[in-house]
C-alpha cells in the first residue's frame, strides 16, 4: 500500500494520523480510498476537478499537477501533503 504522509497542520482532519496506508493502482485511486475514512482531509486536497489550487502533493521528492492523479503508483510509493502556509483552512 502506498503511504500517505500528513502535515502536522492537516492531522485534524485525519483524526490525528501523520501517516495513512491506502490502496490504489493511481494517485487518484489513493486519494478515493483516503477518503472512505477521511473525507475532510480529502476534501482539502481535491475538488471535482482535482487538486485544490491551495494544495501541493508530491510523490517521492517531486511535485505533481493534476495530471499526476493518473500517474501509477506502487506500495514503496511516498505521497506527502504540502499544505499552504495558512494550513488549508
């Protein structure tokens, strides 16, 4: 499972976790499964169009756009979160 890191600033909305393990053949397919059982953290990295504009992510050391949802990902997969500065609220 790939391992989704969460910032200090964002724990709240997952229920104090800093690390979540998910599933997923995709970034997006990972995020989906987050969201079973954590859709507010979810919902500050995504929108329906995807990633918030507020809302960095990257995978092993390198930022993603959008167009990174669809990029593979296995379980040695690292995501993290990079919130804004004002911690994506």
């Amino acid at each position: 499972m790939a391992v989704v890191h969460v910032p200090a600033s964002l724990r709240s909305l997952s229920r104090g976790c800093d690390e979540i393990r998910a599933e997923g053949a995709t970034l997006r397919a990972v995020f989906r499964a987050v969201a079973e059982d954590y859709p507010k953290l979810t919902a500050s990295i995504m929108d329906d169009d995807g990633l918030r504009p507020e809302m960095a992510v990257a995978i092993d050391g390198s930022i993603l756009d959008d167009s990174g949802l669809l990029d593979p990902v296995t379980d040695e997969t690292e995501i993290y979160l990079v919130p804004p500065l004002s911690g994506g609220r």
